[in-house]
C-alpha cells in the first residue's frame, strides 16, 4: 500500500460544505472533469497525509439518499456499487451539517450498508456553540459504528484529524450500523440464499434502483424473488422510516440542543416565535392582520370586476342580435366567467401572504408549533396552511396539502378543508345577514351582523377540527409518520419565488376551478331557460291573461318580470325544485330557494345570482334590488319568508354542505378515487341537513 | 336559427366537459399520493 495512493470518496447531502471539505484536504491540487459520457462533473484531487501516505479525493456529486432520482445520485450509487471501477473508493467520508445531523445521517446509514470503511465528517462545528448543540462523540462512534471527525473548514479545524482517520482507513469497522433487512426477514433471507457472494443491501439497491451493475441484472433478481411496484414501494418508505428511527434513538442520547444557550439572531427569534405563550398570540395576530388586509385591500378590485362584467352583459344583449345565444352569452357565460375572476383578488392577496410567510422561513415555525395540537384532531402541523388557504377557496388549499408525508394525516385534511369559510361563501352570508339581523351594536361598539359573519367563520373551522377528530377516530387507514421538522433559516423572501408561487395558484384556481364553473353554468343557463310543456312554452300569454284579469296597472317592466319568474318556475330546474320542496320544508325553504340551493350544488356563489332570476328583478333604479324582492317575499300565511329562524337556517346550511363541483372535482384527482369525494359528499350535505333543521325547528 | 346552433353547441361542448371531467376515469399513477393510500 505504501506507493499506492488510497481512494477516498466524498459523500454528502447539498450544502454540507463538501466542496469546502475538498478544497481544503486537496488546496490547488484538483482536476476537474466529465464522467464518461454524461455531463455530471467529476471533481479529483490530491492529498498528502502523514507518513509519506498520499491519497486521492474524489468529490461526488450532493446526494440526499442513495434512493436516486436524478443522474447525479445515480453517479453515486453506480461508484458505490461497482468493486472494479478504477475509482472504487478504500474508504468514504460521509461529510455532514451539525446542524442538520438528523437529516444528513440518512445517507450516513445507507453508505454503511454497503460494507466500505466509512468515516462520518461532521462540518460547521464552529456553529455549535451559537447553537447551543453539544455530541457525545464517543456514544455517537460507538452506535453508528464508525468513527468520528468533528471539523469546521470554516476554522481549519479537524482536518488534521480527519487526514489521520484517512490513513488509518483499515482499521475502521465495515459493519452496518442497522439491520435494515429486519423489516422483511424472510424476503430478504431468500434474497440471500439465490445470491451467497452478493450484499443483500446491494441486491435490494438493483431491484429498486434503475442502476446498472455488473453481472448481476434486476430481473434476474425479481425473477426468483417477486414484489410488484407497488410492494417495492412500501418497502422503500419502509426502510426510510426504520432509519429515522434508528438516528432519532441515536441522537437522543448523542446529540442535546439546548436552546437556551444558543446566541443567534435565528435561535432567539425562534424562541419567541414558537413560544408556548407567544408563539400562538403572534401566529393569531398575523392571521387577523391577513384577513382584514384581504377583505379590504380585495374589495376595490371585486367592485370593478363585478360592474366591468355588468357592463358587458348589457353591452352584449344591446349590441348582439336577440336570440337564444346572446340570452346565453350575456346571462349564462359572462355571468360565469365573472364569477369566476371576482375571486381572483382575494385568492391573489391570500397566497400573497402564505407565500411570504413560507419563504421567510416563518411558517416552518408555525408547522412545528401547531403539530402537537393538530396531531390530536388527527391532523398535522402542516394541515395549518390548507385550513388557512380553505379561506379564499378550497381548491388551492386541497392542492397545498401535498406537502404533508403522512397520508391518512393528508387525507382528513382533503376531507374537512371544504368547511371552512371560502370566499365563495360571502355573498351569500352578507346578504342573508343582511335580512335576518338587525343592523344594531352590543356594548356600544360591536356590530351584532359582523359578530354573526365571526360567528360563521368560526363556525366552519370549528366543525372542520371536529370532523378531523371523528376521521381520525373512524378511519382504518394505516400509514407511518416520519415527520422530519425542518427549520430552515430565516431569510428575506425573494420577489420572483413569491411572484410565481401567487401567479401558478391563482392560475390553478382559475383553470381548475373556472372551466368546471363555466360549465356548469352555461348548462345552469339552459335548464332555466328551457322546460317542457305548454306551461313553460306560453308563459307570456298565460301571465298577460293572468294580469289582464286582475285589472292591476303594471310596466312593460314589471310584466317582463312576472314573465321571467313563471318561466323558471315551470322550467327543468322549476319543476326540480317542487319535486325536493317536501324535502327543504322542513328547513323553512320554499321551492324558490330550493331552486337556489340546488344549482348551488354545482357553486355556491350562483346562489344569489339565482336569486335574483327567480324573484325577477328587472332594471330597477332601486338600491339593492335584490335584498329588496327577498326582503317582501311572503309565505302562502303572510309572514315574512325570509325570517331569523329561516335565516339562520340557511347560513348553516351554507356553511357545512359541500356545494362545489370543482372542489369535488379536485378532491378526486388528489386521492386519485372517487370514493373520497363521495364520502365527502355525503357526510357534508348530511351535516348541514341536520345543522339547518335543528335551527329552523329550534327558533321557530 | 343560427344562434340556437351555436348556443346548443356550447352547451354540448359544456356537457361533454363535464362528463369527461367527472365520469371518464383515467388508469394514471398519480404522484402526490402517498404509497400507502391504496390508490396506486
Ligand atoms: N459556518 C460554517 N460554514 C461553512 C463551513 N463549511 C462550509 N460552510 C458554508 O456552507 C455553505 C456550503 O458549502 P459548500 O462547500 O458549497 O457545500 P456543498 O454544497 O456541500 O459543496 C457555504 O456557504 C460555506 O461557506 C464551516 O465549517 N462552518
């Protein structure tokens, strides 16, 4: 050995100050180049070590796991794997962030099965003592079997050291520091027996990885001992979960962070910001800054989203020919369409927000500070930001659920996001409010109509957290949590992340969501606008005769109204809305507002739109026409329809029952079945049922 | 005449969207689940 130089590989997660370890074990000695064929960089240098030993480094490229996924993984485990490569490293330094040891030391495990000399380089020690960690190296050695160089490049400390584990490579251990095989003995035992001479982990590598090795083909292997993808994969995450078990168990005792002897900036403001006390009154504070900026900074730009598409409905039926398509143009499409990008404000501000919040790096800290709480309702920390998202829409916050690892915590988020209170909610609540409660102040100073929209809100998040617990109880989904807390440094968000992060979420809700909308309107459109029979097909003479009859003296205007109205009452969706009123009775609702709450079902914000058509309110220089109609509507008896206990009963109805298509829609393509979203369905619509008679028979 | 053409047409087009959206089941792995879900 002595005139023969040892190989050392270098081997690290991204930005553990690998190059930094090479650079100073090799200073200007370096050669730079391709590996054969692709164009991943090959980085070798020289090194002297002590006694006349000399050694050559070789950089491989940043790897989170020998699980590859990209060509730069590949590269690692291809070397790794490969005895007879001329680079075949004698021994390999696992170098590692102290700060992130947890993370790091994955690959540290995996790299130790192969059964290579393997020395564990940890970086950044002069980070430490800001930090407040202090390693029981000895412990540390001892349990992943290996030894240990603590160094900082930053410092020039420990490379002595490390040189000096380098040259005494023989001596190192080449034993596993886990038995990963365990968690499949008999699998795994049968790998064995087929292949004597073979590393079982090395065999699993090539069943699992898309890697080239010689004399020994994946095939071969799945030939004699076979699993489907599908079982292959939850072998995978199998093994990945029992090695965070393994370094969590090690690091417990190895590693103590004690936070309050850290002195950075970060560590202090963490302090503060994931604080028993504080940690929660600030988290709360932002959330009601958020939500005051995004009602009020969003209503100018509604305001002239709402009159720009107003005006192009009387524009299109002014200028167009009349005819059955511009009915269709100026009341089903623009009308859609408007409803669709009148959102787009809200939505815009919201993920405005969030995204800054994740890029600074805060909402890692509310993540950690609200998991414990949600872990108990069956959710998890990372449920917080699609239960805030679920505020402007539930389509984006249904999509930002992909972040959490655990699937059954995942699930229950999907399936109770959609109560919570989204702006499509709004304009059905302002004016119901509006009718049934009396514009007064409690106290002096609160008004009674905004304490009651809390209350809603509060309402849909409560029953969200309360639907989680009681998934979380019933649901038989099996599925393991490795939840790896990741706290990221803070950082000033960067403007263009932000900027597309706001633009791809507001563009997924407008092409998600707004086809499906627009769709569902335009056939909307057509059930109101066609029916069978004579009833429908000559309204105009029957409503004449009818108002002939009475010797009432009514407008153009008003007859074109009381046309409209017996229309849609004996069109599809008229007569669909008779057929349930036994159903609605109950609730307090006539087959008006059945009708509205049906072609709710498709989406919620067509509800007062609907409304609107059915009460015929023509071009009226009224305030409000709308309120107005619904204000004067009377039952058969002469009461008020529109009543506190009818009132109240339709904002819960709106507030639980899952009346969005789109959503629906999202909610299938998430959990990739349709089962969920029928179960979702179901259970909604039955909540509000429920929710609204106990109202409406309670108060009434 | 010619609107009530393109009008239906819409509306067939609207129709066909929404029975594809909702009811033409694509075979595809989907890559945000978890493994462990059953659905791939
Ligand atoms: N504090 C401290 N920072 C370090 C140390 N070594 C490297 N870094 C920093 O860590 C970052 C990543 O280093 P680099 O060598 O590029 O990491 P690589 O991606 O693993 O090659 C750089 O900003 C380095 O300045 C160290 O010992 N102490």
């Amino acid at each position: 050995m002595s005139n023969e130089n040892i190989n050392v590989a270098l081997i690290g997660n991204p930005n553990v100050g690998k190059t930094s370890v090479f650079n100073a074990l090799t200073g200007l000695n370096q050669q730079v180049g391709n590996y054969p064929g692709i164009t991943v960089e090959k980085k070798v240098g020289f090194c002297k070590l002590p006694n006349h030993a000399k050694a050559n480094i070789l950089d491989l490229p940043g790897t989170y796991s020998l699980n590859a996924s990209s060509m730069d993984e590949n590269v690692v485990i291809e070397l790794l794997l490969n005895k007879n490569d001329k680079l075949f490293p004698d021994v390999a330094v696992v170098v590692t962030d102290v700060e992130n040891l947890k993370r790091n030391l994955l690959l540290f495990t995996q790299i130790k099965d192969l059964e290579i000399p393997v020395i564990l380089a940890i970086n950044m020690a002069d980070r430490m003592a800001y930090k407040g960690i202090s390693l029981d190296i000895s412990h540390l050695e001892e349990q992943l079997n290996t030894k240990i160089a603590l160094i900082s490049t930053r410092k020039k400390q420990g490379i002595e050291e490390l040189k000096q584990l380098i040259m005494s490579y023989k001596n190192l251990s080449t034993e596993p520091c886990l038995n990963a095989s365990s968690m499949d003995p008999d699998y795994f035992g049968g790998l064995r027996k087929t292949f004597p001479n073979e590393l079982v982990y090395k065999l699993w590598l090539v069943i699992t990885q898309d890697v080239n090795f010689r004399g020994i083909e994946k095939k071969e292997i799945l030939s004699e001992h076979r699993k489907s993808d599908s079982e292959l994969k939850r072998m995978q995450q199998k093994e990945t979960i029992k090695r965070y078990q393994f370094i969590n168990d090690v690091l417990k005792v190895g590693q103590t962070i004690d936070k309050e002897s850290a002195r950075d900036f970060g560590t202090k403001l963490d302090r503060i910001l994931t604080h028993k006390v504080w940690g929660y009154a600030i988290f709360f504070g932002i959330l009601f800054l958020i939500f005051q900026s995004i009602f009020s900074w969003s209503e100018v730009p509604m305001d002239l989203i709402d009159s720009a598409f107003g005006w192009m409905s009387t524009a299109v039926q002014e200028h167009m020919p009349p005819g059955v398509l511009t009915d269709l143009i100026s009341q089903g499409i623009i009308p859609g369409i408007g409803g669709i990008v009148i959102f787009i404000p809200q939505i815009a501000f919201l993920f405005l927000f969030i995204s800054v919040l994740e890029e600074s790096g805060y909402m890692s800290r509310v993540v950690f500070l609200m998991d414990k709480i949600m872990k108990r309702f069956g959710l998890s920390g990372k449920s917080v930001v699609p239960l805030i998202s679920g505020v402007a829409c539930a389509i984006p916050a249904i999509m930002a659920t992909r972040n959490i690892e655990n699937w059954k915590e995942r699930l229950i988020t999907i399936l109770v996001t959609p109560f919570t209170t989204c702006s499509a909610r709004l304009p059905v609540y302002t004016i119901i409010i509006s009718l049934v409660i009396p514009d007064e102040r409690v106290l002096g100073f609160l008004n009674i109509r905004g304490l009651m929209l809390m209350a809603l809100y509060a309402a849909g998040f409560l029953m969200a957290i309360f639907a989680a617990y009681i998934f979380n109880k019933i649901l038989k989904v099996t599925s393991k949590t490795y939840f790896v807390v990741e706290m990221p440094n803070y950082k000033l968000p960067l403007l263009r992340n932000v900027g597309i992060n706001v633009v791809e979420k507001t563009k997924a809700f407008v092409v998600g969501a707004g086809k499906i909308i627009l769709a569902i309107s335009i056939v909307l459109w057509f059930l109101a606008s066609y029916g069978p029979g004579d009833d429908f097909n000559n309204a105009d003479k029957i409503v004449t005769a009818q108002i002939s009859k009475s010797d009432a003296a009514v407008s153009q205007q008003e007859l074109d109204g009381h046309i409209a109205s017996y229309k849609l009452e004996n069109s599809y969706l008229g007569i669909a809305g008779k057929v349930i009123e036994p159903v609605i009775k109950p609730l307090g609702y006539d087959w008006k507002i059945g009708i509205a709450v049906l072609s709710s079902f498709a989406a919620r914000e067509v509800f007062v739109g609907t409304l609107a058509t059915i009460y015929s309110v023509g071009e009226t220089d009224e305030q409000d026409p709308i309120r107005e109609k619904m204000a004067a509507e009377r039952r058969p008896d002469g009461s008020k329809l529109f009543d506190l206990p009818t009132g109240i009963s339709l904002l819960l109805f709106y507030a639980f029952a899952m009346q969005c298509a789109s959503t629906l829609a999202i909610v299938k393509k998430e959990t990739n079945s349709w089962k969920w979203p029928a179960i979702q369905f179901a259970i909604m619509s039955a909540v509000a049922y429920l929710a609204a008679l106990t109202a409406y028979q309670f108060l009434q | 005449m010619i609107q009530e053409l393109i009008a239906f047409g819409i509306l067939g087009v609207a129709l066909l969207y929404l029975g594809r959206k909702f009811f033409y089941k694509k075979k595809k792995n989907n890559d945000n689940c978890g493994t462990d879900c059953g659905c791939g």
